[in-house]
C-alpha cells in the first residue's frame, strides 16, 4: 500500500471538506495517512469550530473528520501558524499535535502529497 500525505493550508471549508474526503477515502482502501495543517489550514484544528457546513456539493468536513478522528489519523499543526493564532492545543483534536517543516518534509519524501 501506498503513503499519502493530506495538506491542508487554507481555512477554507471547501477545501477541508475535499482534504478530509480524500483522507477518508485512501485510509478505507488501507493506504497509510498522515495530515499536515499549516497556514490558515491549522485553524481547523479547533474541536470547537463548526465542522457541518454544507459545500456547494452538499457535504461538509464533519462527513469525513469523525471517521479520521476514529481511526487516529496523526494530523501534524505547524507550530509558528498555530502559535500566531493564538490556537490553544487543549482546542485540539486527540490526534493532533504540534509539529514543525523538518518532519513535514520528512513525510513528504516518503509519501504521495495533496495540498488543498
């Protein structure tokens, strides 16, 4: 099987929807996958933060983040854009944790990269 590695760097639902539904999708055919939430992205890293809102398709990030939670897809958060955002780790999900480019990097040689 394969390695994907998700981007996520734009607070954008759309785009979120779209990076968790492929995430979803390449987990359920039993590729490993790693997540990446940098720039605007990492603002999804909130639990708090509305996850149903509907895209123009009709489906929303909360139609794929609970199966990526369940399954404890490691999802990295840029350190420096989470810190300028004033984010609050204890707002994150359990299978988030602050991370930095040399380990991004790291995945990415190792991986097929999407960035949304």
């Amino acid at each position: 099987m394969a390695n994907f590695l998700f981007i996520l760097g734009k607070d954008d639902n759309e785009a979120a929807t779209r990076c968790f539904q492929f995430a979803k999708i390449a987990h359920t055919k039993g590729h490993h996958v790693d997540l990446f939430f940098i720039d605007g992205g990492v603002m999804w890293a909130d639990r708090n933060r509305d996850f149903t809102c509907k895209t123009a398709t009709g489906d929303a990030p909360d139609d794929y983040w609970p199966y990526l939670l369940e399954n404890e897809v490691k999802t990295g958060i840029c350190t420096p854009c989470a810190k300028n955002r004033n984010l609050d780790e204890a707002a994150f999900f359990p299978n988030m944790q602050l991370d930095g480019g040399p380990h991004l990097i790291d995945m990415a040689a190792e991986a097929r990269v999407f960035n949304f």
